[in-house]
C-alpha cells in the first residue's frame, strides 16, 4: 500500500506536468493563434488612459526617452506581427507602433 507522501508525490508531478504544458499555449490566448487575429484588432490610441499615463507614442522620435534606439520594437514586450504594428503585453488586445514608445520600455536581451 501507497503512502499519502507518494500519492500525493505524484499528484504534484502530474500537475506540474500538466501546467508546464498550459503555460505556453496561455500565451496563445491572450494574443491569438493567428497574425490574422492580429490584424483584426485596434490600434492603440494614444489618448487611452494606460496609454497616456504611460506616455505611450506612435512616434518615438517625438519622446523624451533615453536613446533614439529604445523603441517599441526593441522592447521586450513587444511582439512584432509586420507592417510597422505588433502586440505588447503591457496594452493587452491593442496594436502598438514599432516605431511607438512609452515608459514601460525594457530592452531585449
């Protein structure tokens, strides 16, 4: 007869297992299996309260920012889904410039 420490032992790896698993794919969730979904969503505007509280800009020149090169597409929130727009996980649901910026930026490594 099993013990609860080893029932319970391989109740944690099975569910870790399975979580491992989960994670990767709630990324696909929250962006959408496609680029098509992508296109089909709204840009963010600029006026948005996160956005404006951020200092988000679609054109990163116009920003008071560290250097000319920290821009939406060099941060490492930024999912670029072509044509100059891409997903960012601080604007869920909302396409932001490549050329944009706002204060959240933390360059890729």
């Amino acid at each position: 007869m099993k013990s609860k420490i080893q029932k319970s032992r391989r109740q944690f790896l099975r569910n870790s297992a399975g979580g491992a698993v989960l994670i990767p794919l709630s990324g696909l969730l929250t962006y959408g299996f496609s680029t098509s979904a992508a296109a089909q969503m709204p840009k963010l505007d600029p006026a948005d309260p996160l956005a404006a509280g951020l200092k988000y800009t679609e054109d990163g020149a116009s920003a008071a920012r560290a250097t000319p090169a920290d821009d939406c597409a060099g941060c490492m929130q930024y999912e670029d889904k072509g044509d100059g727009w891409g997903l960012c996980k601080i604007f869920p649901g909302k396409l932001v410039a490549g050329k944009g910026w706002c204060s959240a930026y933390v360059k890729k490594v």
